[in-house]
C-alpha cells in the first residue's frame, strides 16, 4: 500500500481579483519542482509556516498536468489488479468538486472523466493486443456518506430509506448491502450515468435543507478483465470529501452539529488512516468510519493519492492552516523512483513527542 499526498492551490476567481494571494507554491532549493507550500502565521504575517509534501501544483496547473503527473501514472497499475483510490481534501470552496469532476469542456474536464477515458483506451488496447482474447468491462457505483449514513446515488431520491445502506462484512471486505452496479460500456454512458446520480445528489441534498457540500461522494470503478480461464478484478475509487471546514463556527443548529461531528470524525479518521498508511503501521485505524472501511484503506494491495485542495485568499486562512496540519503529515515519505514504478521509502519518525505536525517555522526575509 502506498500513499502519496499532494496540495493544488486554485487560481483566484473572478470576484476575488482585488484579493492578495497568501498561498503560495515552494521548492527546497531553486529549480527543483514545488514540495512546499507557504502560508503566513495568522498570529504575526511576518512569520511564514511552510509545509511539505509529495508535490505541490500552483495556480497555473491545468486540469491536464494534474491528471498526467498524478493519476495517469497508475492507470497500469490497475489494470495489473492494484486499487487506486483518490481523495479530494478541503475547505469548500477550495476547488475539490473541480478537481475531481472538473468543468463540461474538453480542457476542463477533472480527474474522474479523465480516469474513464484513460480506462477505456486500455480496455481497447488490451482487447486489441490479445486479438480478443482478454475482455474487459467496466461497471459503476456511486453513492455518498452523509451523517455516517450511505446512499446510493444511483436511485432517486424519494425512494431512500432514511437509515441509509447497511455494511456487511464479506471475506474480509466490507461491502455495502444493496448499493447499485451499472454496467458502463463507454465515456458516453459514463457521462450520462454520472450527470443523472450527481442530480439525485443535489437532490437529495436540497430535500434535507443541508449542502451536497456535507457529503462524501464515492465513484467505485470496477474494471473486470476475462480470459477463458481467469478474472481480474480492480477497483477505481474517485472521492470528492465533504468540505473540512468547522461548519459549528457558520451555523449553531443542532442538525449542523451532528453533521459537524459526523464529518470531523471520518475526515479525522480518514487523515489518521493516510498517516499510518505513510509510516508503513501494520494497524491501520479503517474500522473507525464507515467512509474507511468501505474503502478497506490501508487494507488491500493499492495506490493512494490525497490531493489537498487550498484556495489562495486571506478569507480562507485558519482553514486552510488546519486542513494543512491535517494532511502534511505524510511529510515523512520520500519517493524514490526505480524505472517506471514508483516505491515508497519509509523515513523512520524523529522523536517529536505527540505533535506530528510537519511544521517548519520560519522568519520571512
Ligand atoms: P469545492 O468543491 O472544494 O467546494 P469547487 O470545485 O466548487 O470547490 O470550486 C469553487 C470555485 O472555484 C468554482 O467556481 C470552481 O469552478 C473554481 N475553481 C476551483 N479550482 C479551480 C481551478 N483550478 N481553475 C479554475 N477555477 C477553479
Ligand atoms: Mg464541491
């Protein structure tokens, strides 16, 4: 199992021209790719943190560049039988849902229709390889986890059952018990499938007066591969996280302090999860949401790349710090490249106590 965290600073929007950029993309030395990102200390600006991790993409980076350096890379790896499993990290707001689904035009399109398309080309070339020989097919779930509660976002939404899907246990594997599988021949009936369960889930959002912002939404992508005698089977999982920002500090009602806790308790999990996955812990704490265990994190033989989303703006700035100290705890992996695989070297923990903050302070020039 291996793990690679990134951070993606969104450019400004419109509205926020006249905003000044507190964010920013750094190298240890110059020249070298960006590892660090830069943010003031709210405290004193002139003091700056900076945080590290396995790469850091700035404002200019296109949905393209993304894919190519961080997901593309792995598409062999899942049709070899590994799980790639993606997560977008951050506050709302931050760019998540455009990094993930991304916008309708072709240079626009994010991480998941890319991934289909990428799916789809090596499905061809290996049907066409084998001279028929290996089939290939692909099939889609996609449901969220809101309040600790799964729905299927593949069934409208008036038929839900409020308690939402039951988890049952299966060799080993957790699964979730009557979620939906479509069979998706190509990128067309991606397109439509996912445009129709992204629907339901605004919908079902509006219904419960509450933000598809609240939510966690999981697209499971189950690439078959047949021969005569043999199946193998993988798993795609793209997953566009519920905001991580403290919703109980916009609004005190009782219906947005449980969804708070509930959404704290499996980002925190989940950040817990990254971070044993990172030292090489043989215990990895999965069992502790039901976002985690779904997705066996730390447990099957796969690829996972946490994309953490910032968005550039003082508005932003103790959320983008705490969602920093959440996720640049996987500081301690160093990636060493060895042909085209890509190992994951575990550097043993220093001795800093408790606090596993990757936090370098430093004085600004
Ligand atoms: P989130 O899903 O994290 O709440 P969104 O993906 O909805 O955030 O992004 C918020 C706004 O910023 C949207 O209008 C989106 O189009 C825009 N945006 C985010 N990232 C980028 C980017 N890399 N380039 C251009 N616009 C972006
Ligand atoms: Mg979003």
């Amino acid at each position: 199992m291996s793990v690679r965290v990134v951070a993606r600073i969104r450019p400004l929007l419109s509205k926020e021209m006249d905003k000044d950029i507190i964010v920013h993309a750094g190298s240890t030395d110059d020249g070298k790719p960006s590892t660090l990102v830069r943010i003031p200390s709210p405290k004193n600006e002139a003091e700056e943190f900076t945080f590290a991790f396995n790469s850091v993409y700035d404002m200019s980076t296109t949905q393209e560049e993304l894919f190519t350096a961080e997901v593309a890379p792995h598409l062999k790896s899942l049709f070899q039988g590994l799980d790639v499993t993606i997560f977008a990290y951050g506050v709302t707001g931050t760019g998540k849902t455009h990094t993930m689904r991304g916008g309708l035009k072709l240079a626009e399109r994010g991480v998941i229709p890319r991934l289909l398309s990428g799916v789809y080309r090596r499905a061809k070339k290996i049907a066409k390889d084998s001279n028929g020989e290996t089939t290939v097919s692909v099939a889609l779930s996609y449901y969220e986890i809101y309040n600790d509660k799964v729905f299927d976002l593949f069934e409208p939404p008036e038929i839900r059952t409020p308690s939402g899907l039951p988890l049952r246990e299966a060799y080993g594997k957790t699964v979730v018990v009557g979620l939906s599988e479509r069979p998706c021949e190509d990128l067309k009936d991606f397109e439509r499938l996912y445009i129709e369960a992204n629907n339901n889930r605004v919908t079902a959002a509006t219904k419960l007066n509450a933000h598809s912002s609240r939510s966690h939404a999981i697209l499971r992508v189950k690439v078959t591969q047949t021969t005569e005698n043999q199946t193998l089977e993988s798993i795609a999982s793209a997953i566009d996280l519920a905001g991580s920002e403290d919703n109980r500090r916009t609004d005190n009602g009782k219906e947005r302090l449980v969804e708070s806790a509930a959404i704290n308790k499996s980002l925190f999990v989940l950040s817990q999860c990254i971070d044993a996955i990172s030292r090489g812990d043989r215990r990895i704490p999965f069992r502790e949401s039901k976002m985690t265990r779904i997705l066996s994190l730390g447990q099957n033989n796969g690829i996972t790349i946490m994309i953490l989303n910032l968005a550039p703006i003082r508005s932003y700035h103790l959320d983008t710090l705490s969602s920093l100290n959440v996720s640049s705890r996987a500081k301690r992996i160093e990636v060493r490249e060895i042909e085209n695989e890509i190992v994951y070297k575990q550097v043993p923990r220093t001795n800093t106590g408790s606090s596993s903050t990757s936090m370098i302070r430093q004085p600004l020039r």
